[in-house]
C-alpha cells in the first residue's frame, strides 16, 4: 500500500534515533520515551531531577504565583486540553484578554521555538518569567507581588521540604520553625523548577507513536493510515510545513517527533542552528503595508521586518483534536475549518503569505482522512496522567 513509503521514512528516523541515544544521559530522571526516541536536549545548568520536577509541579498549580491569587500556570494550560486552556485568546489574571491562544506545552522540551511569535527566547526559564512578571499583556501579574508570594510560599511546609530537596544546596529539608540562613525561594529556582516540570510532560503514547515506534499495525485504522499517507504526501504537502528541517546536512533523528516544524533531541548535532518555523498562512488581508491586526503580527512584531508580517509559529499537531479553537488567536473554530482554510489556499491570501500556502485539491473521502490521522495523534493517557495532574486538589 502506499503509505509504507511514508512509514520507511518515520522508520528510519526512529532508527537513526536509536543509534544516536546516550550522547546525553540525564542522571537521576527516567524519561518515558519509546524505543528511537531521545530525550530533548537541556540547558547548560538545568538538569533533570525527581525532586525538582515535582516542586515544578506544584509551583505549576499554585495560584500563590500570580499577583491577586486568583490563577496559576495551571489556569491556562489545562491537562485534559493537552495543556492548552479552550480559549481563543487568553484571559490574564486581572480580567485582560490577550491578543493570542494559549499553546500546547506537551513535548514543549523538544522545541527552540516557544512562543507565537518571539524568536528571542530560547529556554523555558526565560520564557517562564514572560507570563509571571509580564505587564504586556498581564498573564499572572506578579511584578511588585514578589516579596508577599514568596513569603506564602516560604511558609508552607511542602516548600519547605520541597525547594531543599530540589536544590540541595539551600541545605537540608527545614522543620516548620526553623528560619533558612538565606531566602530559599527566589526566581531562578522558580523558573528552574517551572521548566523542570514543563520539560517532562513528553507525549508518545497515541496510536500513531504505537503504530510508528512500537509497529503494531492494528493501532491505526485504514482510514488514519490512507490519511498519513495523504499527510505526507507532495500533493497535500501537510509534512512540507510540519515535518520542518533541521539546520544540518545529516538525516535528523528529531525532525518529525512532533509534527511542528522540526524539533530538536538530545542526540541532534549540536552544530544544529535553532529551528525557527514561522509562517504566514493567509488568515488576514487588511488593507496597507501590514495585513495583519495591528496588534497581532508575530514574528514582525519583535523584527520589524515587514517581510515577517503574519508569521506565526508552526504549532504541534499532537493532540490536535482536543486543542480547539485553531490558529494563533482562536479565529478558526474546528479542525474541519482548518482543512478548509488550507484548501482555499488561506482564506484571505496577502502579500506576505508563504510560498507553501497554495490552494489544494482534496475530495470528500480524503479529507475524511486526513481527519482520521489527526484523531490518531490524541494521546489520551497524557489527558488524565496523574505525574502531570494537579497536586493540591482533594483526593478523589
């Protein structure tokens, strides 16, 4: 059938993955990765660690973080939305809408991209003070709060056995009335932790992961797999954007993992530039220089390169089906939609549009398809895992 073309390619790389694993060990974690995948490549003082992943998690959840107490990370990056929040724009802390969506963090480790538009930040711990001390838009709204949330959080016992253990050289776990010789809860070691925890929500258990690293055959229907095949193909040209690039010459082991424009592992060349996929596809056509919402032009807004107009970050494609609504700010309601904006070849082509952006051809059953692909990237235990689920609610 033909779609063992597209497999062999998929196969290849899950292979040259395995050749390549233990360049880069994390000592202490255990990553819950299939056969031929890497674990994603870490910051230079930013090691993986049981401890400090489960103080992440709880600063995750923890609405101590934000400026009036009222959200936290959790707020909007939901579990069972594969940590996107249902919203077409976000709502900050303080009642302020945002101009773009909450993204997905699943598999969030593996990218150099982190944002919609901002090619500037490039680890979690940078980003992470984006939505805790930003003021453009309010996120969590913590800048000016800092001295009252970190006595909260310095004063609750689980912090107190949880910030050592993580970071042990702020000592050892302290007894409810002992006073630590320095502050033991600072930013860097919130954002440190923070990152911890967004680096292990890894995702490969959907029945497109079974069907591709574990070979079971029986894990996709005909349906998904005429779809893949469909995905992959140079008539529908889906794997064109989502499959991305590496910046090397080499075949990349990382290159598909998620389906978002090329991610990166720990076994990618290290020579590899930082993959940053931002594209235009067409969703507005205002009249003048700049077609896109004056407040919503992506990677312009932070280059002022009119050529940068509208281009906005290839989201991952894990998932997709819970992830609704669509696009960078909501405007496109259902994945059906979706199909037919890229159909139309973007429903409001403008001059900066990429070139890979062009009308297609796809009959009714083929769209069915391509749909039932999609479905088969869900990855329903990542939905309700408990290692990723909220540490302060009641017991069931």
């Amino acid at each position: 059938m033909r779609y063992r073309s597209t497999v062999a390619v998929l196969s290849a790389l899950a292979a040259l993955a395995v050749g390549l694993a233990g360049q880069q060990r994390t000592p202490n974690y255990q990553w819950d990765l299939p056969p031929g995948v890497s674990p994603p490549r870490l910051p230079v003082g930013a090691p993986m660690t049981p401890a400090r992943v489960e103080l992440g998690r709880r600063l995750f959840y923890d609405t101590r973080l934000s400026g009036n107490g009222t959200q936290s990370c959790a707020t909007c990056h939901i579990q069972a939305l594969a940590f996107t929040d249902g919203r077409a724009r976000g709502l900050g802390s303080t009642g302020g809408r945002h101009p773009r969506s909450a993204m997905s963090l699943v598999n969030v480790a593996y990218r150099d991209a982190l944002t919609w538009g901002d090619p500037t930040l490039l680890t979690l711990e940078e980003q992470a003070l984006v939505p805790l001390f930003g003021t453009d838009p309010i996120e969590l709204g913590l800048a000016g709060h800092e001295k009252r949330a970190y006595a909260a959080l310095a004063a609750s016992p689980v912090y107190r056995r949880l910030f050592p253990a993580a970071f042990p050289r702020v000592g050892s776990t302290m007894d409810d009335d002992e006073q630590p010789a320095e502050p033991f809860i600072t930013t860097e070691r919130i954002t440190l932790a923070l990152a911890a925890f967004q680096r292990s929500i890894v995702s490969f258990r959907s029945p497109y992961d079974r069907y591709r690293f574990h070979g079971d055959e029986k894990a996709l229907s005909p349906a998904a797999r005429r779809g893949m095949e469909l995905f992959f193909s140079r008539r529908a040209r889906c794997g064109g954007c989502h499959l991305g690039q590496s910046g090397s010459q080499t075949l990349s082991a990382d290159i598909s993992l998620n389906l978002d424009g090329g991610s990166k592992a720990a076994t990618s060349p290290l020579t590899d530039p930082p993959v940053f996929n931002f594209h235009n596809t067409g969703l507005y056509n205002l009249p003048g220089p700049v077609p896109y919402p004056p407040d919503n032009t992506g990677r312009h807004a932070h280059t002022g390169n009119l050529e940068h107009v509208g281009q906005f970050r290839i989201p991952t494609l894990r998932n997709v089906v819970v992830t609704a609504p669509y696009m960078h700010d909501g405007s496109i309601a259902a994945l059906s939609e979706v199909l037919d904006h890229y159909v139309a070849g973007g429903r409001a082509p403008n001059p900066q549009q990429s070139d890979a952006i062009e009308p297609l051809t796809l009959r009714g059953d083929e769209r069915r398809d391509l749909l039932a692909f999609l479905q088969s990237l869900t990855d329903d235990a990542l939905l309700r895992d408990v290692r990723w689920s909220d540490p302060w609610a009641p017991a069931p």
